[in-house]
C-alpha cells in the first residue's frame, strides 16, 4: 500500500529535480554568455515543458497504476556557437560554475555530467555533436574511439545518434540567451506542470 503522504512526497521531489535542473541551467547561462562565440542558450526536453503525469519507471507505481510527474533524468542544453575553438574552455566554464552554485547552494546537487549539451550551426541549426563532459580530449576511453569524436577538442561523436528534427519545438525549448536580445529568461520562471500552467 502507497500512502497518499508518500505519492505527495515523490511528486514533489519530481518538480524539485526538474527545478534543481533548471536553476544549473541558469547557472551555466550566466557562464557562457561572456564567451563571445556563444549566439545563443536554450534549455530543451522536458527540464524546459510543464510536467505531465505518466505511469512511472518506479515498479511499485506501475503495478498499482499510480501515475506520478514525469522524471527529469538530465539537463539538456542546445549550444549555437559560431567557434567549436573554444569547446575546451566552454567545458570548463560550465563545471566551475556548477561546482560554484554546489559550494554556494548545499541543497543543489546537479553534476557536470547531468548536463549534455547540443552544439548547433547558428546559421542552419544543424546538429555539430556535443559538448564533451571529460577534462581531456581524447582521454583514452572507449567512447573516445568513436569516429570523428575529438577531431574538433572536446566535440563529442555519440555513435549512431542523430539529432531529431523536433529537437528545438517550441513547446520543449525556452531560450535563456541570445547575442542579440542578451538573457531572455531565467529557467526558473518555466511552468513546472501541466496542472500549474492551466
């Protein structure tokens, strides 16, 4: 048996994550938008959409039929970057400013390696790879050994993904930062459910 106490209790910790997940997207905002090759930031997927009710992953939920908020497991981020020359420093700017906000905020909890970021042509918003989440490139790991991963510093190559075409749909992208209009939004003023936003 599932309390309702319990239900509430898990629901909550839902929206806090997608919350925790949107304010280190405003975090890494504020460290990229100095880089003078970053056109723009958006927070995509569903850490940037009001969250829906869904049978959950969570085995004693599914059975009984409970549906809970849908689990946010990561921060997607789309990166258009006039430059992949500074991929490097790109990296490192986003893991000081998450170790930072962890130093500064003992309740926020989300790691560099939570976060994968889509590298975007400004100009065509074609799919260039992602950003690499190690602090060296190549670092001697099989994922590494991927064609084309590294040739540009720290663009990484995941096999066989592609991009979807729906990747930057309105409904599951909100940008953050744009070269010309500067920061449009803080991630943090997103709808967190379906049910909040009416």
């Amino acid at each position: 048996m599932i309390s309702t106490n319990q239900i509430e209790r898990d629901n909550a910790l839902l929206l806090r994550t997608q919350q925790q997940f949107r304010l280190a997207a405003d975090i890494i905002t504020n460290a990229w938008c100095v880089f003078p090759e970053v056109v723009a930031i958006a927070v995509i997927g569903s850490v940037a959409r009001p969250l829906w009710k869904e049978a959950p992953r969570f085995a004693r939920y599914r059975r009984r039929g409970i549906q809970l908020w849908h689990e946010c497991k990561d921060l997607d981020l789309a990166l258009w970057i006039a430059d992949l020359s500074q991929l490097g420093e790109l990296r490192r700017a986003k893991a000081v400013a998450l170790r930072m906000g962890r130093e500064q905020q003992p309740d926020f909890g989300v790691a560099d390696h939570q976060v994968d970021t889509f590298l975007l042509n400004p100009e065509t918003d074609a799919y260039l790879g992602r950003l690499c989440h190690f602090n060296n490139c190549p670092k001697s790991r099989p994922e590494c050994a991927t064609p084309g991963c590294g040739a540009t510093p720290f663009n990484c190559i995941i096999p066989g993904f592609r991009a979807h075409p729906d990747i930057l749909d309105g409904v599951g992208a909100a940008t953050l930062y744009s070269k010309i209009e500067g920061r449009c939004r803080s991630a943090l003023d997103l709808p967190g459910s379906a049910e909040s936003a009416g």
